[in-house]
C-alpha cells in the first residue's frame, strides 16, 4: 500500500502544506541525536502530551531521549516538550513501517527501549524490536469500544504484536480484559492508571494564564474551549452567543484541535453570529499591550481563536470555565485533566469513549459535565459563572482527583529499570545492537 499512500501524498501535498514536510523522517533519515535513548511513540498530539509526564521524569534523570509521532501536530507537540535544555535526539516522524526505513531510524539512534503510549501498534516495527532484542513497553493502554471489534477481526496478528512487549501497562481493568481477550499475556498484562493523572502542578507564573487572569481581575469571566474540532465548534459557540445576548459579560477563546481547520472553524463562529473573530497571533506584543487588546477583543465580543501550538495548557490557567473538544461530535474526546490540573470546571459532550473512566469520575466528583448542545451548554455555563462558592470549591478540590490516581509513570519506571534502560550508557555507546543486515 505504500506506493498508493505516495501517490495520494504527493497529489495532496500540490494543495495542502500539511503534507509537505517530514518526508525524510518518514523514510528513516533521523538527522543529529545520541545512541542509547529511550524512544518515546506517540500517535499525535494527544498521546504526546499524555507521555508529558513521563519524557519529564526522565529528563530530570538526564536520560537521552527521542520522541516520534506520525502527525505534524504531535511532532510539533514533542518537540516543544523536549525544548532546549536537554541534550536528545529531538523530535521525528515515525518512519513508515518497511523494514529498510525503520532500520535507518534505528541505527541512527540505537535505543536502549522503544515505549509506546496508548495504543500504536506496526508489525515492522514491533517484528524488529523483537529481533533486535530492544525492550518495547506499552504504557496508558487502550482498547475502545470502538476499535475493539475491528482488533478482534485481525486477532491473530494482534495477538503476535502483544506477545513482543515487554510490558503492558492497562489504563484500566476493562481494557486491560479487552487486552487479554485480544491474546495479551497475562503474565505481562497489569492495570497501572494513566499517566495523564501525573501532571506537573500547574506553573503558578504561567505568563499566558497571568495574563488572561489580568483581563478578567475586572469581572470579566472567560471560557475556552480547547481542541475543538469542525462541526462542534459552531454548537459551542451557539451556547455563548446566547449567553452574551442576555447580557452575560464573557470572554470567549476557542483553541481548534488542528490548525489547518482556522477557516472551517472561524466559518461556523461566524455562523453562530458572531461578527468577527481575532487570532491570537495578531494581538500586540508584550504583556500590558496583549492584555489591552485582548480585553477590548473580549468586550466587544468578538471571540479570540488560539492559531499557534502549546498555548491551550496555559490558556486554562487564566480560565474560570472550560470545555474539552472531540466529544460533540464523535471523535471520542480529548484531555479533561488540562483545566482540571488548574482547579477549572470541565464541559464535555457525550462522546467520551477515549476516556470512559476519567469521564465518570470527573462527574462523580463533581468537577465537570456532560452537555448535549448549545442550548445545554449556555445553561450549565450559566450555572458555574453564577455560582463563585461552586467554582471555589472546585479549584480546591481538583487536585484530589489527581493524588487519588497518580503513579502510572512511576510504574513505568519500575519496568525501564527492571530491563536495564534506565542504566548509564556512554555518550558514544549502544544499550542494544542494531544490526544492519
């Protein structure tokens, strides 16, 4: 199949920027780095900044790292999270699965293991992991609903790819039977939690989340809504355009889950009646100036649309509301934890099946929930911003979700060591042999 995905890259790369970058790296041309890193994989920017925690455990030990992801969104995600402190390999696109790409991939960097985040598996990849004896651990594991039926179809050769881990680290008891039901080991098979309960604490000198919390000292609430996709957008937006025209003050940001679709998303706020939009790139520079604009912006009620990468973290910060994208539509749903991390109330659609747990037990404790809409989202919207004893308490009590569900990393951890990749390795030196035939 791969000469046809060429082909239809080619064709879509003559109208599209998206495709016209990181041939090399999906060819196995890796470029700089050191031997004997751990090599992180993640499919995009979700399951990138999920393995945040981790790639930050390991930094502070001084281990060697490479992240991959097969997106330009989850590239641009890891190589923010690696930044420029810390001498890695940077951050690439997972070569295609043919041996010969992986191959050049793996002889530039020699990785002690290859740890994989959720659930991405490739039988070339796995098949010369295994050949090369290269430890491959599978962390925050998976199984939706969704997928399930289409892995059992192909059990077999799903079956085979789980026996090659060394570790399987389930998110919870129900995917980790899924796991099993699907030919996982048993013996390697353990429900170790997410990794996304072992978020840093928030930056408290946060400059984006210091700045819209400036904006909103004078009573100016402010809602984002992040990773937001296509055909929910305009709904949320709905939802606030009937709030502000009963005469509710509120500043509204809206982070699109990718970025190439500003327009299609730009269009349905419009739509939804608001007259124009500004793109945060477009206000001024420096703190007092941003802030200025961005509170004229708001109160003129015009919406701020989020055009840049690893903002939306921040952007919770200065939030007294929020809402999680990828779940009016089904998409699954994307991180509730972010604003959560920040003590900020969650809103969601009812399609969370990324995240059936964390969604339950959000609810449960009455950090979030669940709209059906825009009429829905107005009223529970309107519920927390009349309510600042509800919001107090909320800030308060967030944080016992996280410490009632922390370790995964830690778990993950435990296992790197046990395999030995956690062990010094000279800068010019190899945990594992990769051979080149």
């Amino acid at each position: 199949l791969i000469p046809f995905g060429l082909l239809f890259g080619g064709v879509k790369a003559l109208t599209n920027p998206r495709y016209r970058t990181g041939w090399l790296g999906r060819f196995g041309f890796w470029q700089g780095g050191q031997k004997g890193t751990i090599w992180v994989h993640g499919a995009s920017m979700g399951e990138i900044r999920a393995a945040a925690p981790l790639v930050r455990a390991l930094k502070e030990r001084g281990v060697p790292l490479t992240l991959s992801a097969t997106t330009e969104a989850g590239v641009a995600q890891a190589t923010a999270l690696l930044g420029s402190d810390h001498p890695n390999g940077g951050a690439h696109y997972l070569p295609f699965d043919l041996i010969p790409c992986l191959i050049l991939a793996l002889r530039n960097r020699r990785p002690r293991a290859l740890v994989i985040v959720e659930t991405e598996l490739w039988p070339g990849l796995l098949w010369l992991m295994r050949k090369r004896g290269v430890p491959t651990i599978l962390l925050t594991a998976r199984i939706s609903e969704r997928s399930y039926p289409r892995y059992r179809r192909i059990k077999f050769l799903v079956a085979w790819m789980l026996d090659g881990f060394e570790s399987i680290q389930a998110q919870s008891a129900t995917d980790a039977q899924r796991l099993l039901e699907l030919g996982a080991p048993p013996e390697k098979v353990k429900v170790r939690g997410n990794m996304k309960f072992d978020l840093a604490p928030p930056d408290t000198a946060d400059p984006v989340a210091a700045l819209l919390k400036s904006v909103s000292a004078d009573g100016l609430r402010i809602f984002v809504a992040g990773s937001v996709h296509p055909g929910e957008a305009g709904e949320v937006a709905r939802g606030v355009k009937l709030l502000m025209d009963r005469g509710v003050e509120l500043g509204f940001i809206v982070a699109p889950r990718h970025l190439e679709k500003l327009g299609e998303v730009e269009s349905e706020l419009a739509q939804a009646g608001f007259k124009a939009s500004v793109r945060w790139s477009s206000l001024e520079e420096g703190q007092e100036p941003r802030a200025a604009a961005l509170a004229n912006a708001m109160k003129a009620g015009r919406p701020i649309v989020v055009d840049g990468f690893g903002l939306l973290g921040s952007l919770y910060g200065g939030a007294g509301v929020s809402f999680v994208g990828g779940s009016l539509v089904e998409v699954g749903g994307h991180n509730l934890l972010e604003p959560l991390n920040w003590g900020v109330p969650v809103l969601f659609g009812p399609h969370m099946q990324n995240a059936p747990q964390i969604r339950d037990e959000i609810v449960a404790r009455g950090l979030g929930q669940e709209v059906g809409g825009g009429s829905e989202l107005a009223e529970k919207l309107a519920s927390y911003l009349n309510d600042d004893a509800r919001l107090a308490e909320i800030s308060a009590t967030a944080g016992h979700l996280f410490e009632a569900n922390r370790g995964a990393v830690d778990a993950a951890l435990e296992v790197l060591e046990k395999c030995g990749a956690l062990a010094a390795t000279p800068d010019t030196g190899s945990a594992v042999k990769v051979e080149d035939s």
